[in-house]
C-alpha cells in the first residue's frame, strides 16, 4: 500500500465526512451481543491512550456497560511491544504498559472493583497477551 504524503482537499473533506457518518461499516458482533436483557460483550481499544487517558476511558466505559447492562468488556491494550518506557530507567517497565496498569487501576479503584467479577488475559481469539478481559457483575 502506497501512502499518499499529501492529501487533496477534496479527498480530505470526503474523508472527514466518512468518519462522521460510516454508513458501510457494520457491527459483525451486533448478532451475538443480546441475551436475555443483558448485552454480551463491549469491545474498547486503548492504543495509542496515555496511562492516565486510558485510565479515564476505562473508567467512563465501565461505568457505562454497568448501567448499559453488558456481561463483560474487552479492553485491546497491546502487548507492549512498542512502549519507550524501556528506555527510562525512572519508569515502570510493567506498569508503565498499559497491559499491566489498566487492571491495576481496576482492582485499585473501590468505586471500579465493585461491579468487577473478574479480570483476566483475553483468549487467543480475542487478543490473548494483547487483550484485557473484564467480567461485569449482574446488578
């Protein structure tokens, strides 16, 4: 795939119009995710978030699947591969990825932890090492 450097303004506006509104772009899990009043599954992905913006977002859409009624969410955090943290000898290695510090967050937060079951790696399908797997509780 070749990347164009520099985008027309027209292409930059029909652009900007697709992200508004993404009529083609279907939901594949839409099928799955009802059952019996309780949605399935909320997927969220947290690339490219700062720890502290990704633990606000995980905040916000915990708070919301709760009062939206989902069984559990997958946060997608990466594995870390291309964190710089390892070159700050001042910085976490672990904790400084979000792979590690968003369910330390979790568990950490009382206000958080207590619509949590569990929290655990995804599996392979859905991310594995890449992929946090949150079980909500049914309130």
């Amino acid at each position: 795939m070749i990347k164009k450097k520099d985008l027309s303004k027209k292409d930059l506006e029909d652009w900007n119009t697709y992200i508004k509104n993404p009529s083609d772009v279907y939901d594949k899990d839409k099928n799955n995710r009802i059952n019996k009043g309780r949605k399935e599954r909320f997927r969220f992905d947290l690339h490219g978030h700062t720890l502290d913006e990704a633990n606000q977002k995980v905040s916000d859409v915990i708070f919301s699947c709760v009062k939206n009624k989902y069984k559990e969410i997958l946060f997608i955090t990466g594995k870390g591969l291309h964190s710089t943290s390892d070159s700050d000898a001042y910085v976490s290695k672990d904790f400084s990825k979000l792979k590690h510090s968003v369910p330390n967050f979790i568990k950490s937060d009382e206000d958080l932890n207590k619509f949590v079951i569990s929290i655990s790696d995804a599996n392979i399908k859905d991310g594995g090492e890449g992929a946090i797997l949150v079980k909500l509780r049914n309130l």
